[in-house]
C-alpha cells in the first residue's frame, strides 16, 4: 500500500478510535448521572472503577496520533486533523473524569435521599452528551458549522446550572438539614457544566481542523 494510502487508512482508524470513545463517554455520563437520580451507590462505585478503563484507550489512541505525526509527518489540513484529534482525547478523558466525580457523589450520598426527583440535571446531562456527539460527528466530517452549533447548546447547559444553583440554595436556606446534599447536588451540576464547557473545546478543535484558525467559543 502507498505511503500515502497508508496514512489515510490509520487516520481513518485514528477517528474511529475517537469516534469509539466519544461513545463510552457517553455511556459514562448516563450511567453516573443515573446513579445520582437513583441514589444507587453501588452503581456509583462500578462507574468508578470501570473509569481506568476510559484512561488507557485515551492513552492508546493518543499513542496513535503520536507515531502518525512522527512517521507520517503530514502536512496541512492533515496536520491539523491530528494536532486537533490529540486536544479531543484530552477533552474527552477530562469529561470521563467529570462523569466519574458525579459517581462518586452518588456514593457519598449512600443512604440519603433526595427531596424530589432530578430534572435539570438529567436534562444538563442530556445536553452535554449530545454536544460530545455532534462535536465527534463534526470532526470526522471537518464541518465547522455543526461545530460552532454547539454554543448554543453550551448556553442551554449555562441556564439549567443557574437555575439548578438557585433552587439549591433557596432549599438550603429552607432546610438546614439538607445542606450536605444540596452541596453535593451543586458539585454534580458544576460537573455537568464542566462537560459542556470541554465538548465546546471539542467543538473549537473541530473547527481549527477544517479553518486553521482558533476560535474562543467558551467566551
């Protein structure tokens, strides 16, 4: 196979990889956020342990870009495909790291319970999961337009964590007694914010790819 050929194929596989744990880390951020709702702290700890697991294949496929920039030496566009693949890993294992904090507070929670069931939460970890996805799907298909959609998603996330954090606030001002979970729940939604904020970087990569410039979206 062609020198060159042979480069497309392992940047090919390089996206699939990519592609592959954009998808875990979804998973990752349903299941933690699902653990929270439920109060399951067995489910919590499962998470947590399985989160090892999303660090090496990140480490992995960031070995892959590594050898396709030495042996390959790309240029252009090709160049910046990689250079933007290995920031999107990173992003990636730091939103696994988030999902798996929230885990973790469902099992420091074991035994409590919640006031009433979740709902902005959740709905932040909807939103959050899409953008990881769209901003995925942008990269393979370099569309830089479906990347700077997602800022719109990122301000939808924005407004669920000020509400969430007021009516945090109004219970623990109402109830003394709830102060330790209602921190708790406050900590699980800045991570949720964390993750939106990092699939914009995501969504920034994407369009560094396809322009060669370098947008500012979590402005």
């Amino acid at each position: 196979m062609p020198t060159r050929e042979a480069f497309h194929v392992q940047l090919a596989e390089l996206q699939q990889g990519i592609v592959s744990l954009a998808v875990q880390v979804k998973q990752v951020i349903s299941r933690s956020v699902g653990a929270l709702a439920a109060m399951d702290a067995d489910a919590g700890r499962e998470i947590v342990a399985g989160d090892r697991a999303i660090d090496d294949y990140e480490s992995e496929l960031e070995r892959a870009c590594l050898l396709l920039l030495v042996l390959q030496q790309p240029v252009a566009g090709d160049l910046r495909a990689i250079g933007a693949g290995l920031r999107i890993l990173i992003d990636l294992e730091r939103i696994a790291d988030h999902a798996a904090d929230i885990a973790r507070i469902a099992v420091r929670l074991e035994g409590e319970s919640l006031p009433g069931p979740l709902t902005d939460i959740p709905r932040m970890a909807e939103i959050a999961q899409d953008m990881v996805a769209r901003a995925v799907d942008a990269y393979v298909r370099r569309d830089a337009d479906a990347a700077r959609a997602l800022v719109a998603l990122d301000d939808d996330v924005d407004h669920l964590f000020s509400r969430v954090f007021r009516e945090l606030i109004a219970l623990m001002g109402q109830r003394p007694e709830a102060v330790r979970l209602g921190t708790h729940l406050l900590f699980a939604a800045s991570h949720l914010e964390r993750i939106a904020d990092h699939a914009t970087n995501l969504a920034e990569a994407v369009i560094y790819t396809v322009t060669g410039q370098r947008p500012e979206l979590n402005d």
